[in-house]
C-alpha cells in the first residue's frame, strides 16, 4: 500500500461506521475585480488526494462491510485551459490520486444526496458527517465549508456533523518515511541555494537581489515553489522578524540574516542563517552569533519524544537569559524578552508552520524547527539559526545539519567561494 492510501486507510480506522468524510480542495480567491490570488489548495485535502486543482472534492464512504473513496472534478474544458493552463483529465486524476473512482463535479450533489438520504444504501444508512470547519476555506466565493454545515443540518437533519479539522492535523504531524524524503530533499536543495546566496553576498548588493538570486536558483534547478517569501535582512533589519522591503543596500559591516526554503513536492524546508558581508565574525556579533549557535546546539540535543514544545521555549529562554549575561549584554534582574521575542519551535510539513496541537506531547516522526534568536535593536544587530529537526528513536536528529552553522564552516565558505 502506498504513502496515500496509507494516509486514507488511517483517516477510515478513526471514522465512525455508516460515516462519510468530505474534504474540498477550495476556490481562488478574488484579489481584485478579475484577478485572483494564486491558487493552492487545501492541505488536508491535498494530503489525501495529491491533488492541487480548485473545485475538487473528495468523498470517504465507510459502511459496515465496505470503504469506498470518490474523488470529483472538474470537466476538462478547452477554452479555460487556454486561459488558465493545464486541467486534469479523469486518467491523470486517477494517477495522481490512486483513486480509481474519478467522477466530475456535476455529478458531485447527486451522489451525496445518495449517500446521505435518510434511507438504507449499499453502505448501510450514513448518520455521520465528517466536514473541514477550517473557518477560511471557501468552496465557492462567498460560501465555506461552515455554510455547507448549514445546508447538511437543514437538508439532512438525521445526519451528525463532526469536525475532521483536528484529526487530520494530527495524523499529518507524524511524517512517513515518504514525507521526510520530500522534506530532506527541500532541505538539500535549499543548501544548495544558499550557497549561491554566499557567492553573491557583497557590499552594495541589494537586499532584494540576494532574495531573488534564492528564488531564481530553485526555479533553476527544480524548485517551483519557494516555501516562504524569502526574508533577507541586513543589519538593524534583521531585528524586524518577518522583515518585509529588502530594499536596502548590503554593507561591509552588516550581518545578514537569511530565513527561507524551498519545497518539494509541497513539502517545505524552513532555514535561518546569519553570514557576515566581510566574510569574518568580529566583536560583539561574534559572541551574539556563538551564544545563539551554542543555544540552537543545546536545543537539539535536549530534545525528547514526550516534551511539549513550551517545555522548548522554557529550556531556550533560560539558556539564552544566561549566555547573554555571559557575554555582558544582560543583566540578572532583566528579562531576556528584551533580545529574545518569539517561539523556539513549530512543526512543519505541507505548511510551513504546519498544523498542530502545539500542547500535543512531540513523538516519533514529528518534525520541528529549532530556531533561537537575538535581536539588539540599538547595536543593529539580529542572528537567527534555525534548523529542522526530525523526532526519531526518542530524540532530536537534525536533517539541515549540512547547512553550515559554526563560525569556523562559515568563514572557511566565505574564503572559497568563487
């Protein structure tokens, strides 16, 4: 059994017997009179399905006896595929998916009615109702999957509607084998990037070369999708955590602090690193960038299956309020929020900050980042290093630690590049 079948065999076991699950992959939506945003289409519904196109549905039937899976779509159409560019056929649907039962779109009503009117099917007689209640899924332009609750309740009142949201979510925050692959390989490719980041990091470049020189090399060399909007922060910018403009001209003193990734497949990659202009770490920013670097280190070595990601942000505050006042920049009866103003931790797979219970205990096959920070605001330095880190056999195993980090690697990188 494949990685997807796999994935909708698990979601049947936590199903009800005479249930069904609909999960739409959503609707562009409208950005200005007739355009529209990119489209990408629900994650939970992507997982189950491979399929990225708007206006598909999928239907889980479970009965007593029997497990039937449907998936719908949208007629092929000429015209809109000159417009719009390449629709799925039934055939590449049904290849994508590993759904054999393809219909299209305006069949969809007819066979719900079937599966849900109040009478005995070949299911046996469905009474429950699994739906997405994400609050921000459309499924058309001003219609959500919580408005279709309402039409389920008032058409269909012996049906129960239960919210799949959490279950999912918690099903996709332990990775397959399959999963942590396609994030590795962002990972790689995202080092790869990096280093074309490093032959380019010059004084007078600008901010937003350094961004686009990430996105052209992925595009390059496989990556259609960048996980994030890359941020490439010089100096005092590099204080702002999602620092925006990248207008800014890159000088000899400043560290610049790139937060980015690629994705594979939908997968992403998450991955902070703080390079010194001049090729050296000097100063004051070299004791920040060591304290931050011995943090991350420390991070991923305590890490265990069965702690919670706050017992992360405790154990990473602590560690910074010390190093910092180590290095003389704080003092005892200080708070190191002064310097240190956002989480250790978040998960990550199909989203970049994947869905998750956040207070869920971490466990095998879960994959986190790690990525402490310090941010002096007055002296115009920000260093963050950030990695992803995989939970197996009960501990934290770094899968971007062939990213160069310690100051020696990054310096030797500067001295050789082309």
């Amino acid at each position: 059994m494949g990685d997807l079948e796999n994935r909708r065999e698990r979601l049947f076991a936590k199903m009800k017997e005479n249930s069904a699950a609909l999960l739409f992959a959503g609707v562009p939506k409208l950005r200005s009179e007739d355009e529209s945003y990119p489209f990408f289409a629900n994650r939970h519904f992507f997982y189950l399905s491979n399929i990225e196109q708007e206006n598909s549905v999928l239907l889980l039937v479970k009965g007593i006896s029997e497990k039937k899976v449907y998936l719908f779509i949208d007629d092929y159409s000429e015209l809109k595929e000159k417009w719009t560019g390449k629709r799925l056929t039934v055939e590449e649907a049904r290849k994508i998916s590993r759904i054999q039962n393809i219909y299209l779109t305006e069949s969809f009503e007819s066979m719900l009615s079937l599966t849900l009117t109040n009478k005995e099917n070949q299911y046996g007689k469905i009474d429950t109702l699994y739906l997405d209640l994400f609050p921000e899924l459309k499924i058309k332009e001003s219609y959500s999957t919580q408005d279709f609750e309402k039409f389920i309740n008032g058409e269909y009142p012996h049906i129960k509607t239960i919210d799949v949201y959490s279950i999912i979510t918690e099903m996709r925050m332990v990775k397959s084998s399959e999963e942590i692959g396609e994030i590795l390989t962002a990972i790689n490719g995202t080092n790869n990037g990096i280093s074309q980041i490093i032959s380019e990091l010059k004084p007078g470049v600008l901010e937003k070369h350094l961004a686009d020189s990430f996105e052209f090399y992925g595009r390059k060399h496989g990556f259609r999708e960048l996980a994030f909007p890359t941020i490439a922060a010089a100096g005092k910018n590099a204080t702002c955590l999602h620092y925006p403009s990248q207008n800014d001209v890159v000088k000899e003193s400043d560290l610049v602090l790139f937060d980015l990734g690629y994705k594979s497949n939908g997968y992403s990659a998450d991955i902070t690193r703080t390079f010194p202009v001049s090729g050296t770490f000097t100063g004051l920013a070299r004791e920040v960038y060591q304290a931050v670097l011995n943090c991350n280190k420390a991070v991923i070595e305590h890490v265990r299956a069965g702690m919670k990601l706050s017992d992360l942000q405790e154990f990473a505050r602590d560690f910074l309020k010390k190093e910092c006042i180590r290095i003389g920049i704080l003092k005892e009866d200080e708070d190191v929020v002064k310097y240190y103003y956002h989480n250790i931790s978040h998960h990550l797979g199909l989203d970049t900050h994947d869905c998750a219970n956040r207070e869920k205990p971490l466990e095998n096959g879960n994959i986190i980042t790690v990525e402490p920070g310090l941010y002096l605001i007055d002296k115009g330095i920000g260093i963050r290093i950030e990695d992803d880190v995989l939970i197996s056999n009960g501990r934290g195993e770094s899968l971007s630690k062939g990213i160069a980090k310690e100051i020696k690697d990054i310096e030797r990188l500067f001295k050789t590049r082309l």
